[in-house]
C-alpha cells in the first residue's frame, strides 16, 4: 500500500460560497433592497410571523419572500395567500440554504429597488448559522417550548444573529421558561444581538418588530445615498 499522504490545497471549503454571497450583497445593497434572513428550528413560527409581518407592512407588495424547505410548497402557498410574493426553494436532503440557491432565487424574484426580501431558511439550529447568504439582517427565532437553554447549546447560530425573536411569548405564562435566564444566556453569546418578543398569533410585539425592520431598512437607504 501506498504511504499516506497530506495534500494541503489552501483552499477554504466555503470559498464558493463566499464569493456568491458577496456577488448577492453588492447587487442587494445597491438596489437598497433589505434582506433577511430568518433561521430557526422547525415549528418556531417562522412562517406565521412572515404572514404577520406581510399583514401589518404598509406596501406588502413590495415583499418577497425566499422558502427553503427540503420538500412541498406548502410555506410558499401560505406566503401567497398572505399576499406577497413567494419563491419555494426545495433542498432535498440539504439542511440549509446556499448563497447560490439565493442567487438564482432573487433573479427568478427581480425584486424592485428598495424593496424587501425575506428567506426563510430551513428548519434547523445548526447548519444555516454557517452560509453566509449575502443578507443584510441575520435573524434566529426561538419560542418558550423550546427551553431557555439553546443559545448555550447552539452558540453559532446565535453568535450570527443580529436579531433574536422570542416568539409565541403569549405562552410564557404557561410553560417553565425563565426569561430572565435566556436573555442572560443569549447575550452570554452575542451581546450585540437586538431581542424581540413577539407572538405572530395574538399580534403582540409584531409593531416592535416590523419597527426595527424598517429602522434597518432607512439605514441601508441612508448609506446607499452616501
């Protein structure tokens, strides 16, 4: 047998990645067109609080929305429904979104300058946090149900975010989840994350959320207009 050897291609293994996502923020970012990113385990609500946001926006039209799911259309159809504009992205055995699926999805979209882009990557607290996409904002959603512990076990994900949405906080008075301690533990992690409680099914918190969507939305204006 042959000895073994060590070849050290000096290579980052998400170079690609890299170089797509950095394509999708200079054609993002010129268009001033805001995009988010929203990651978060399955059944955190990421798709009721999309419908939510989509119901309270004041020009919903202006919204897309990119859905990452291993199989069926069926985030995309309630995207639809709620009226704005949706694009089902199915990953197959893929547990996240690249920044090239992101690519071909906003030409499909050609979403208009100033406008807003959502992706709703796929449900999971581990693979999203590690492709960068090319967005501007980077949000992890959890709920109570969930338990106050995963910032500590699923650090990478909330290092990235630049937003934490506690959602369906309409349970809190129902379930063993010490808010206090989250909130220690998630800026444990990140201490620059921005912490919003909302609950896309009674409406508390969504005005507090769609505010600090548009403040980031007027920043990237303000800096495109530079």
């Amino acid at each position: 047998m042959p000895a073994a050897r060590t070849i050290n291609l000096d290579h980052p293994l998400l170079a690609s990645n890299q170089a797509a996502a950095a394509h999708n923020r200079e054609h993002l970012d010129a268009r001033r067109i805001l995009t988010v990113n929203i990651m978060g385990a399955p059944g955190a609500g990421k798709t009721a609080l999309l419908e939510a946001t989509i119901a309270r926006w004041s020009r919903p039209e202006t919204i897309a929305v990119i859905e990452g799911d291993q199989a069926t259309r069926r985030d995309s159809d309630r995207i639809g429904a709620a009226g704005a504009r949706a694009l089902q992205v199915e990953t197959g055995l893929g547990c996240h979104l690249d920044a090239l699926q992101i690519h071909r999805a906003i030409h499909d979209l050609d979403p208009p300058a100033g406008s807003i882009v959502f992706v709703e990557n796929v449900g999971n607290l581990v693979c999203p946090a590690l492709f960068d996409l090319g967005e501007r904002v980077r949000v992890v959603m959890t709920a109570p149900t969930e338990g106050a512990d995963k910032p500590l076990k699923y650090p990478p994900m909330f290092r990235a975010a630049d937003i934490v949405v506690l959602n369906k906080c309409d349970l809190l008075p129902h379930v063993p989840f010490d808010f206090e301690q989250w909130t220690e533990f998630v800026h444990s992690v990140n201490s620059r994350a921005r912490i919003v409680l909302t609950s896309a099914l009674t409406g508390e918190g969504i005005d507090e959320w769609i505010s600090e969507l548009a403040r980031r939305r007027d920043e990237l204006r303000a800096e495109s207009a530079r």
